[in-house]
C-alpha cells in the first residue's frame, strides 16, 4: 500500500504594498459631503459633543498663541488646523463606520476604537508634526532670506510669490499623506507606513478630484475659523464622516482584515 503524501496548502499571494483605489470621477467630493452630512443628522449630539471638544482646543491653542506673541506660529497652527483636525476626529470615523454596519454610534465605542488605533495614530501624529515644524521653519528661512521694506511693493510681492509656492508644497504633501490614512487606519487591521503610501497613491492618481475635494475642505474650515471658531461644531464633524465616506469610495483594501 502506497502511503498518501501530505497535501500542502499553497502560500497565500503577498499583498500588495499599497492599497488599490478606484477611479473617480467629478461628482464625488458632492457624494461625500452629502453622506457625511447624512451621518451627522443621525447621530447629532454625539457629533456636537466631538465638534465642542474641537472648537475648544482650536481657541485654546489660538489663545496661547496669541498671548505668547506668536503670530508665526498661530498662522501656521491655522493654516495647518485642516490637516491636523482628522487626527482629532478619530472618534468620528467609528460613528460614520458604526452607522454604515448598521449600528448605534457610541462615545464609548468611539474612545476604544481610538485606544485601539493609538499606536498607529501616534505614528501619524509625529510626522505630521514634523511636516508642520518644516513648515513653520520654512516660513522662518523666507523672512530672513527676503526681508520687505516698507514701500518695496516688487519685493513684496515676490516675498508673496515664493511664499505661496512653499506653503502649497507643504500643504500638497501633508493633504496627500493624510487624505485617506487615517480613515483607513481605523478601519482595517494595517499599520500607518501602508495607509500613507495607500493615500498618496490615490491622491496621484485621482488629481483633478483631490484639488476640488482640497478646495471643499480647506472652504468649509476657512467658514468654521470665520465663524469665531464656533462654525467648526459642525463643520469638523461634518468632514471627519465625509473623509469617512471619501476613502470607502476610494480605496479597496479588502485584502486587509477589518477591525472588530
């Protein structure tokens, strides 16, 4: 009797080092303001709750700045609050991601989801961080290097000119990086390096969608700030399910395991 040799299960195919995405198309920044817009009617006071723990910290560090004398550094706080604020809305994605399976939103849901992802969203923290030193520095450099004398309209105006071009580099980065990552994040099991590059890739290769969908943020918040601050009670909320919704349209990361 000849013995039967062991089947060997095959080797499951490596995962791709980036996330795949679909092509969008024009209609869907609309899309996703309108979902976004349709979570926080769902679960309005639990959204409130986030958007007053937001408007709070964004006058306090407004108000530390201020008394400090650091015009440099609240200007660059505010030009970088619409990068940074996802950081703040982890809790936010759960209620988006609780009301998609079909459940009730939680802020204790919302507190473990974000004690989960804390690892991961420290990482995300730190180099956002450091994106916003280089930034500030950078603005630091191109005072000293073009100073503007009072009447000196032509090298105002270049002072203008190079300043723009450096804070849109810095702002095209860090939006890539953050556009789609940290939704990603705290919805599948995959570290933070991944969902960067995930991001980065759809933001390539959806460029035309990604400038109107920029132009969306950076508006609403612009409304938020102009509001005295009190505007980013809805509007913080109200992108944070958007993002939600922009990266479960964007990207396909089913290779990946989802978050219990």
């Amino acid at each position: 009797m000849t013995p039967t040799t062991p089947e060997i299960a095959p080797e499951p195919a490596p995962r791709p080092f980036a996330v795949p995405c679909r092509k969008l198309g024009f209609d869907a920044p609309l899309r996703w303001l309108r979902l976004g817009w349709n979570d926080f009617r769902r679960a309005p006071g639990l959204s409130l709750l986030f958007g007053a723990v937001i408007v709070l910290v964004s006058m306090a560090v407004s108000a530390l700045a201020w008394w400090l004398g650091r015009f440099a550094l609240l200007a660059t706080l505010l030009s970088g609050f619409v990068f940074v604020a996802p950081m703040l809305a982890v809790g936010l994605y759960c209620v988006s991601r609780s009301l998609e399976h079909g459940e009730s939103p939680s802020l204790r849901c919302s507190f473990m989801l974000a004690r989960r992802v804390a690892g991961q969203a420290g990482v995300y923290a730190l180099a956002q961080g450091l994106v916003i030193l280089l930034w500030s520095r950078a603005g630091m450099m191109l005072s000293a290097l073009w100073p503007v004398h009072q009447g000196d309209t032509a090298a105002l105006l270049e002072y203008l000119l190079i300043g723009s071009g450096v804070g849109a580099v810095f702002a095209t980065v860090t939006f890539a990086i953050s556009a789609f990552s940290l939704p990603m994040v705290a919805d599948r099991d995959v570290d933070m390096v991944t969902a960067c590059v995930s991001s980065v890739n759809a933001v390539l290769r959806n460029k035309p969608v990604m400038v109107l969908w920029g132009g969306l943020l950076v508006a609403i918040t612009v409304l938020g700030f102009a509001t005295a601050f009190l505007g980013l009670a809805v509007a913080m909320p109200w992108l944070a399910y958007a993002t939600w919704h922009a990266y479960r349209d964007t990207l396909d990361p089913q290779d990946w395991s989802s978050l219990p």
